[in-house]
C-alpha cells in the first residue's frame, strides 16, 4: 500500500511540476504576443527603467543586440511555439494529476524524445541551467519507466492464475467433491 501511495505521489509531483511549467510559458506566449507591432527595443527600454538596471551592463547590452534583428514574424512564431510547448506540459500535467496511464506513456514518449535535443545543446553551450533541465528529465523519465514496469509486475502479481485456482479438498488428487 505505501509503494502506491508513494507512486501516486511521485505522479502528483511530476504532474504539478508539468503544470507550472505549462503555466509559465502561456504567460510568456502571452507577453510574446503582446510585443508584436510594437517596438521592442522600446518597450525593452521602459522596463529596463522600471527594474532600474544599467543600459550600459554587458548582459542588458547582449541581449539588446540579439533583439535587434527580431520583427513580427519571428515573433509570432516564438509564441505559436511557446503555447505549442504549453499545450504539452498541460497535456501532460493534467493527466499525470489525473494519474492516467496514457499520460504516463505520453510523458515517457515526449520528454524522452526531447533528451538527444537537450544533450546536443549541452555540448554546444555549457551551462548550469541546461545540466540541471537535462538531468530532471531523464529522472522524470526514468521514474515514470521504473513506475510504469512496477505497476505492470503488481498487475500480473494479482493476475497469475495460481491465485485463482482452488486448491484440492483433503483425500482428493483431483480436486472433485467428495462424494457423501
């Protein structure tokens, strides 16, 4: 019983996990959309002044190059993708939460497919952030893997068919009534 309970548990985790991350990225889609026919640089600017950080510090002023060449298109189509992802982790939140099996199997399917990605940028850039996204992942597939086979070995467990046969009255090889 507390192998269940604690499976539940992990299922809950993974899934609540799977529906923040849902719920950030429909907040960027929705600040993505926003910036289109808008001046970025702009609006970058304005909240540069609200959170008082340096224009002239190296990030900011990296960050302002890379979004020099962004126009309307790119950005519609980083937020068409952001809500795309979104639609995924809430796909897959809520059936973790739900504790259906095909989202287990759905879980397993899409972050595992997404982990070559993630390795191969790793070894083009080197960072904490990418070490750490990658290694949560393989052991959020790696738990559901190890889950899903447990769950499969306690069902034959309880399905094997020694558990359903009768065992022989006492006198009778064959396990016929006896006769009065």
């Amino acid at each position: 019983m507390q192998n269940t309970d604690s499976g539940r548990a992990g299922l809950m985790a993974i899934g609540i996990f799977k529906l923040i991350k849902a719920l950030v990225l429909v907040v960027l889609g929705i600040g993505v959309f926003k910036l289109v026919h808008h001046d970025i640089l702009e609006v970058l600017s304005r909240w540069v002044g609200m959170v008082h950080v340096d224009p002239d510090n190296k990030y900011f002023q990296q960050v302002v190059t890379k979004l020099w060449s962004v126009d309307d298109r790119k950005l519609e189509e980083v937020g068409a993708g952001t809500f795309f992802y979104a639609g995924l982790f809430l796909t897959e939140g809520l059936g973790l939460v739900l504790r259906k099996t095909w989202a287990e199997y759905f879980t397993i399917i899409v972050t595992g497919s997404f982990l070559p990605v993630e390795v191969y940028l790793m070894t083009q850039h080197l960072t904490a952030a990418r070490v750490l996204a990658t290694l949560v992942n393989i052991g959020i597939v790696w738990y559901l893997i190890a889950h899903r086979l447990g769950e499969r070995q306690r069902r034959a467990a309880l399905c094997s068919p020694s558990k359903f046969r009768r065992p022989p009255q006492a006198g009778n090889r064959r396990g016929e009534r006896r006769q009065r």
